[in-house]
C-alpha cells in the first residue's frame, strides 16, 4: 500500500493543470479592451485579463517586499 507521500507529485500536477486551465478559461472570457485613466494620463486600450494579471502580480509582490521586511525587524528586535 502506497503512502499519500507518494502521491504528492500527481497531486501537484493536477493543482497546477486545474489552475491553469481557470485562468485560461479567465483570460478568454476577459478578452474585453479597457482604458484606465487617472486624472490627466491615460493608457492605450488594454486587455482586461493582463490588467487583472498585472495587478495581481503587483499585490504579490508588494506582500511578498512587506512581509520580508516584517521578518527582518523581529528578527532584529529583542525577545520580550
């Protein structure tokens, strides 16, 4: 009888064709051009889902930067 252990790489495999599958599906039904503005500037039409998917990788990044320095200034400060 194999372990779950085992099974750890097939079942990351699935995870990772099932989330890609969902955001190629996303990107399909997102095919819609939008312009975004703020205040004088403006982009040229832009696809929804890039616009979606720069965002989202922004906000990783953003907390991946916050958290990192979140780690660093406990490490750095004395234990109460």
């Amino acid at each position: 009888m194999k372990s779950v252990k085992n099974y750890i790489p097939t079942i990351k495999i699935l995870f990772a064709l099932t989330l890609l599958s969902v955001v190629v599906v996303f990107a399909i039904q997102n095919s819609a051009d939008i312009v975004l503005r703020f205040i004088l500037w403006s982009t040229p039409p832009l696809n929804t889902s890039l616009v979606l998917f720069a965002v989202l990788v922004a906000g990783i990044i953003i907390g991946m930067v916050l958290s990192l320095i979140s780690s660093r200034k406990t490490k750095k400060s004395p234990g109460l």
